[in-house]
C-alpha cells in the first residue's frame, strides 16, 4: 500500500483521514470508484481531451513525453501518475504545475468528505480527486496514467478517451492481473473504449492475439508498431513514419536503450487523434526536454553523493520487474563499458516482498561487480540477506547494510581508488523516493 506523509499540516490532517477510512490494502474494480465519482458530480466526465496509457513498464515515461510534446506545442496539461516518490502532490500536475497543499488539502477534504461508507481505496480517493481537480481547472489536455492493470482500474472509468495507449508488457502484479503474460495482456487491454485508437508496441504473436481479442470486443481499432506506424533508431536519430508521414527527432535524454519506444508510442498517440493539434517541431522538444525522475536518473551533488569518491557516478532507478531489468541493465553495461576499458558496478537493492529478485537480478549477473542489499523503509519487503544469498549465486559479490547511507559508505570503502564507480539504487519506487529526498532532489 502507498504511504503518504506531507510536511503541510493541512495536507497530511486529510491523509489522516484517508488512512482511517482507507480498507489497508490495494483492491480493483470499478464500484466503489463509481459511487465516489457519482457522489462528486461524475467529474470524470467533464475533462479536457484525455489521453489514457497502460503498461507493465515505460507508461509513466511515455506520459512524460506526451506532456513535454504537448506543452511544447503551446497547449496545457493535467496529468496524473502514481506512486510519489516524495511528495504526494507528484501525482496530481494542474495545466502544467503540482497541485498546490492549499488546494491539495481542500480538495482531498472535499472528496472524503463524499466517500463515507463507501470502503474507498487510498488510490481510488486519490483517482477521484485528480479527476475532481482537472474538471475544475482549465486546460487543453489530460494525461492519465494508470495504476495497476486496466481492465479493473480505477482509472477506467474513462468513457471518451481520444486516444489509449499500452507500452511495454511483462510480468508483474501477478496477484492482481494472472500469472501468464497473456492474462496480463487482457487486463491491460481493458482500457480499449468503442470508437477510440488503441496504439501498442510490438509484443509476442500470443500477447499480441489476446491485446486484439480484448479490443475488438470492446469496439477499439488496435493501432500496433510495425503495422500502422513503426520507427527505426539510425545513429543519433529517432525516424517515425506513419500514413500521415514521417516525423524525425534526436534520440530521447532520458537514458536507456527503451525510451526510444516510448517516445515513438507518444508520437503515435499524438498522432491518431485529433484533438490536439501538435507540431513536429514538438516532438524534438519532447526528445530533448523530457524528464522522469527515479527513470536511470543520475544524481546531482548531494549528501548521498558526497559518500561516493569524487568522480563517481550514482543512478537511480525504480524498476522492479525483469522486464524492467533488462533494460535497465542494458543501459549500464553501456555506461559502464562505452569502449576500451570498464568502470566497476555497484548495485544497492531494496525490493518489496511481493516482488521477483531472482528475475530482477539475472540481468545484472554479467554486469554488477558487487550488490548492496537494504531494506525498503516503512514497507513489506524481502530480507536484506535473502537478496544478497541470490546475489551471491548468480556469482555477484553480495553484502547488506541497514541503509542507502550505509551502503554506499561500503561501496567507498571497497571501490577501487584510482577507478570512481557507477553504482546504481534499483529494485523499488518507494525506495528511489527517499533516495530522492535524501539526497535533496524531490521532483517538481
């Protein structure tokens, strides 16, 4: 379950509140979320062209493009994502800025105010209250992503999208959404509305059957890369091309092998709707603008980089998944090997109980020089020890520490002197959140 505290007191007197009446754990369907909206005025249908993104891995950064393209086109945004890292005001963005506490804290009264009796879930009193807010606030656009699943999110009571998108798939939440990768690909599909654009990656021809069948039933044109648009990476260009023409950028900043992807299914869902007017020069600026914390983020100077030797590298990653893991170990290797020579990894691990560290941490067995095992503060998570005895098999030098602090007060210690590390934090977003505010970079 999310945990939220706020440093306005306000803001964390309705948190109280939504700790109390909140059943403790995370739950779908679309009942309760329907009751809550009906009381408040059915707020959701009353939103600015909306945009809706699925996904086991890359929506939030595929909605950070879609943002970044649309303001860069002149126009606004609301956006909702989830979980914070820090502050809880991350997860609900008015036509371009975090909700203020003022208005956090009237607004999250407002909607308890309505859910009595209802049996609400943390994330469906906050769904409802972003929807709340962006019915009131003017803008040109919605961004919204979802938070577990599709199908029986409570996101989904989305009616009129102009466009839905799912990024990446994998296997996650296998509690929640099924234990195959077409179970989770069903469930995904679920935001599919009659009339509206589903635009997807390429996935397995089973993946890929299962994203149809649940489209086609409900009405939705599936839209998929490779078919009805693609792209193509050549040197330091991003080329898209579709039937309306061919849209080309400079590869992503954000790092990592995947953006491209996702920035491609940004562009794609831009580009089969017709709300928005968006310029190609808009696109560039989503290439070269976009940022996503805690998403192969590089640390600033800090107070958890002041413990590294000087010259070191400190990343941040929230990944959990092994898809996720890929990826992220894919864009390491290349940092830590980008010609002759190689720096050492340092890996710093903290993973909720319910997550898979042996899928997680295989990708990184020919990459990773030592792993660092911690606890996930305030959480249910794997032993520390349990992690570094997987390390440790797959031939990684493993160790534990109480903390980040801890941890990286060891890497500095057996780090070789005339060699700064990389040393990457991975494994848990709520993790990455206090390494954000620890080390003073809370997102904006």
């Amino acid at each position: 379950m999310d945990h939220a505290t706020s440093t306005n007191a306000a803001v964390q007197t309705q948190l109280d509140r939504l700790w109390s009446l909140s059943p403790g754990a995370d739950i779908l369907g679309l009942e309760r979320i329907t009751a809550l909206l009906d009381r408040l005025g059915n707020p959701q249908d009353r939103l600015p062209p909306t945009i809706h993104v699925a996904g086991t891995n890359g929506k939030g950064s595929t909605c950070a493009f879609l943002r970044s393209a649309i303001e860069a086109a002149g126009l606004t945004a609301h956006v909702y994502t989830s979980p914070h890292l820090v502050r809880f005001n991350e997860r609900i963005r008015l036509a371009g800025r975090l909700i203020e506490d003022e208005a956090l804290a009237a607004l999250l009264a407002d909607v308890l105010d309505h859910a009595e009796g209802i049996g609400a879930s943390f994330f469906e009193v906050t769904t409802a209250a972003a929807f709340l807010a962006f019915s009131r606030t003017p803008a040109d656009a919605c961004i919204i992503e979802v938070g577990l699943g599709g199908r029986l999110d409570a996101t989904n009571v989305l009616s009129r999208p102009i466009a839905t998108g799912i990024a990446q798939l994998g296997i996650d939440h296998q509690s929640f959404l099924g234990d195959t990768a077409e179970a989770i690909a069903g469930e995904k599909a679920g935001i599919a509305k009659a009339g509206v654009p589903l635009v997807t990656m390429r996935y397995p021809a089973s993946i890929t059957q299962r994203v149809a069948e649940v489209a086609q039933a409900a009405g939705a044109t599936v839209l998929p890369t490779g078919t009805d648009w693609r792209f193509t990476v050549e040197a330091d260009r991003l080329i898209y091309t579709d039937a309306a023409g061919q849209i080309e950028t400079p590869l992503p900043t954000l790092a990592g092998p995947h953006q491209p992807e996702n920035l491609a299914l940004a562009i794609a869902l831009l580009r089969h709707q017709s709300a928005l007017a968006i310029p190609p020069e808009a696109y560039t600026a989503a290439a070269l603008d976009t940022r996503w914390p805690a998403r192969m983020q590089r640390l600033h100077a800090g107070p958890l980089t002041a413990l590294l030797p000087p010259g070191s590298q400190l990343w941040l990653d929230g990944g959990h998944n092994p898809a996720a893991a890929a990826a992220i170990s894919a864009t390491l290797d290349a940092i830590a090997h980008p010609g002759i020579g190689r720096s050492e990894v340092h890996l710093v691990l903290g993973m909720l109980a319910n997550k898979d560290p042996l899928g997680l941490l295989a990708p990184f067995a020919r990459v990773a020089t030592t792993l660092h095992a911690v606890p996930v503060p305030q959480h249910e998570h794997h032993a520390p020890a349990m992690l570094a005895a997987i390390a440790h098999d797959l031939g990684i030098a493993a160790h534990t520490a109480p903390d980040i602090a801890a941890a990286l007060r060891d890497i500095t210690e057996i780090a070789d002197p005339a060699e700064p590390p990389i040393v990457l934090i991975l494994g848990s977003l709520y993790l990455a959140g206090e390494v954000l505010s620890a080390n003073d970079e809370a997102p904006d």
